[in-house]
C-alpha cells in the first residue's frame, strides 16, 4: 500500500485545505495523474499520483486542513480495475467525446462536471484540452431554471373600503427572503479572508498619498512603443516604470523593504516585488524575482508571463511567495483612490490608480494634466511617517523625470 501525502507547498506555507478529491475510493489512477485539490491561501495545487495504481482509502474529507507531510490517501501500486457500470446507466460521455484529445484531470473534470469532451474547444497544443477548458465550458452553460414555490393563496379581504391609513401586510417571520443566493465559501476565499483579518490585527497599518504628472511617462511611452514592441516582441506599460521606481525608492528607504520577524528587523538584500493581477480564481499576487537586475523589457516581459499562468490557474507556489514589497493597480479597473492592505509580513504596498486629466498649477499657469494618485500603506510598527512620505515622493520623482530611472539618480 503505497501513501500519497501533502508535499511541500512553498516557503512560510505549513498547511492546506483538502478543496476536492478528483479520484474516488476504487477508481483507478495512472502515474502522474491528479488526485486530489489542495488550497492554500495563495494558490490551488494538485497532487499527483507517483505512480499507477487504484485508491483504496480517503483519509482526509474535503474541507479539512491538513499538514506538509500528512497522509491523506493510500493507494494500491500496480493494481487496476474496471469499474462496472450502474445498473441501467451508460457512463461513456459519448463516442466523439473518448476520441477527443485531452489530459487526465481534464476527463477528471469532464465526469465531474457533467460536461462531454467533444464540446469542449481545446486550448493546448494541437487543440488538446485540458482541465481549465472543461471548466470554462462549465462555467459558460446557462445556469438550470428553477421553479419558485408556490405560494399559498391568502383569504379575500372584506368588501369594506380599504383604510388608506392601513400599512401593507407584512410577510411571516421565517419565510423566506426574495432575490437572494446563498452559496458556501470556497476554502481558498475563506482563507483570504482569514490572512487579511490577521494583517489588520497584527500590524498598525497607516496610508500616505501623493499625486504624479504622468506627461513625461506618456510621452516617453509614445515616442518608443512601437520600436520597443519590434525590438523585445512586449509593449512598454506602465507598470514597468514604477516597478523600477519602487526599487529606487526601496533602496533609498530601506525599511520599507524589511520585515519584522519576533524582536528582530530583518532588512532585505533583494527586490522581489509582487504585482497584483486578475487571475482565473481571483486577486492573485505574483513576484517578479530580483526585479532590480531585470531591464524594463525584463520586467514586462515577466509580468505578462505571470498574468498569463495567472488567468490559466496555473501558477506554482513558487511564483507566489518571497515577495519583499508589492504593487497593486486599482486603476486598470477605474478605481480613483483607495488604501490598499498590506500583504504580510511585509511593511509597505504601493497603490496606483486612474489617470485623469485634472487641472494644476504649472509655473504659475493652469495647465490639464494626466495625473495619478498614488498611495502607500505601510506598517507604522517599523516605518515612520517620514520614511513613508519620503518614499511617495521619490516615486513621483521618478516618474515625473523617468530619465532618473535610466540613470539611477
């Protein structure tokens, strides 16, 4: 009998959720294929089987939180069998549907979701599909209708004249409220929502802005985009710029890259900065590792790479973890302002937003300028007020003048 276990699930994560098993108790597995669904608070990982075999035991249910190195299931190495169907029931999807190329969580998926492979468009290579495509087929079926209770028919009113004073009849307590659904916390939105309690709890948590004249950025992007796109096969964002100008001011304000670890600073070495995307099951945080020795082609480059892996849920735990400082962009979706959260245990977190045309004071005239707002939020615990504004404006500075960022002055 051979174990399957939690595996290591990446720096500073001890524990998971079991969110769902993909093979049930007598189903056979092949080598590599995916058994079970683990969440963390950061990413979903699957586990594989080290080889083939049937499953014999569950010993964790879905929704418990388990430990690295737990047992969780036991398995039959070399076994095999043929699942009988039940009686009066065909459980082949359909011809079409076993010749359609696919991986095997994909047909995992397939029979748990109900959905026939041959519908479904194939996102890999040569069109084979994978889990996420049966999961967006899912998704995109038209949700079943169902029918409302029927509601009891109430006693005529008497024939007598309404009283206009009268309010209307109130329902019965208890019944039921209208227009609304109630659904079950994921593990994974539970578990966020658990580290973010603990990050307002545990550090004093403060916000400073500032403002920045996004001209010269704008006008930088659109003299060289075209030539940077030819030249590096990415285009020249935004994010880039600021990337390169937190790690300017990092460096110039140390404590904003540190963390505070029992009685002890530690003061980071390294700029591993996280850049909050959208990603297939919601906010994630990727981190570009050692951004201080990317070029801005560098930068951009890994950041669509991470917001691509991102969307598909397939980011690692690697590719989430080591952050020193993150970026995140309420802007992309029109946010104005806002005071963005710390992500913990790190002290500082730096928030853009929209650009609007706004009027300003430039030497002494009224000029329209495209300007953002920028915030930080910092852990005031190590952080002083100072240091904060200090860093917000070496950001502006930064963007204001970018050739600062070429020259590292």
């Amino acid at each position: 009998m051979a174990a399957i276990k939690v595996p290591a699930l990446g720096e500073s994560i001890s524990e998971a959720i079991v969110s769902r098993w993909l093979k049930q108790v007598g189903e056979s597995v092949a080598t590599d294929e995916p058994i079970v669904e683990l969440e963390t608070d950061k990413v979903s990982v699957e586990v594989p089987a080290p080889e083939a075999g049937v499953l014999k035991t569950h010993l964790a249910q879905e929704g418990d939180t388990v430990n690295v190195g737990d047992v969780i299931a036991e398995f039959d190495a070399g076994a095999s069998t043929a699942a009988p169907a039940p009686s009066g029931a065909d459980e082949t999807p359909s011809v079409a549907g076993d010749l359609v190329a696919s991986t095997p969580s994909a047909r995992a998926e397939a029979r748990r979701s109900d959905v026939d492979l041959a519908l479904v468009q194939g996102s890999g290579s040569h069109g084979r599909v994978g889990k996420d495509d049966v999961q967006r087929h899912a998704a995109s079926r038209p949700a079943p209708t169902i029918a409302a209770p029927a509601t009891p028919s109430r006693p005529a009113p008497p024939s007598s004249a309404p009283n206009p004073r009268s309010s209307p009849p109130r329902p019965p307590v208890g019944e039921a409220r209208e227009h609304e659904d109630i659904v079950r916390m994921t593990p994974l939105r539970k578990r966020i929502a658990e580290r973010l309690v603990a990050a307002q709890q545990q550090a004093a948590i403060l916000t400073t802005f500032n403002e920045a004249d996004m001209s010269a950025v704008m006008a930088l992007r659109s003299k060289y985009k075209e030539a940077f796109t030819q030249r590096h096969g990415v285009k020249l964002g935004f994010m880039s710029f600021f990337v390169k100008a937190a790690i300017e001011a990092l460096r110039a304000f140390p404590t904003v890259n540190a963390e505070i670890r029992g009685d002890e600073i530690v003061y980071k070495r390294h700029y591993h900065v996280g850049v909050a995307v959208g990603g297939g099951k919601g906010l994630v945080v990727p981190v570009l590792r050692h951004a201080d020795q990317l070029s801005f082609a560098g930068v951009e480059s890994e950041i669509v790479r991470l917001a691509t892996l991102a969307r598909d849920n397939k980011l690692t735990i690697d590719d989430l973890s080591g952050g020193t400082f993150t970026i995140s962009n309420g802007g992309v979706y029109g946010s104005m302002l806002s005071t963005p959260i710390l992500n913990p245990p790190q002290t500082g977190i730096l928030g853009l937003h929209n650009i609007n045309q706004r009027p300003m004071a430039v030497d002494g005239n009224v000029e329209i300028r495209p300007m953002m707002y920028l915030a930080l939020s910092y852990d005031h615990r190590l952080v002083d007020g100072r240091e904060a504004v200090g860093f917000l404006v070496r950001i502006k500075e930064a963007i204001e003048d970018p050739q600062r960022l070429m020259l590292e002055v």
